[in-house]
C-alpha cells in the first residue's frame, strides 16, 4: 500500500435551516470539482440574527482531499 498525501482546504457553508444543512451545501457543492474528498472538521460555527430570529446558519469546514 501506498502512502498518500492531502490537502486540506477551508469552506463555509450556509442554510436558513440548520448547521447541519450548511455543512451538507458546502459539501456538496465543492464536491462538483475537488475529488477524492475524504473527511472533515467543523472549525466553527455561527449565524446571523435578524428581528430576534436566527435568519442563517453558518458552518466554517476543513476538508482533506487526497493528492494524486
């Protein structure tokens, strides 16, 4: 078995439903041109306030991606 080396790059996804959610779009959209994708880490969390109601869900991710 060979070694194998990543790189790790830094997203941030967003939803009107959930951090979950969030993670899942970020996911899914870098996905349509990183390969190999292979884990993640959530870094942070946050969202933004609108009228005393959480109008957005923010996720801040780190992606590692095998190098070929």
């Amino acid at each position: 078995m060979a070694d194998s080396v990543y790189k790790k790059i830094t997203l941030v996804g967003t939803s009107e439903n959930s951090f979950s959610e969030a993670a899942s779009v970020a996911i899914a959209k870098a996905a349509e041109t990183v390969k190999h994708m292979s884990w993640f880490e959530v870094v942070e969390q946050r969202g933004s306030i609108v009228d005393g109601k959480i109008q957005q869900f923010q996720v801040t991710l780190s992606v590692g991606f095998r190098v070929e």
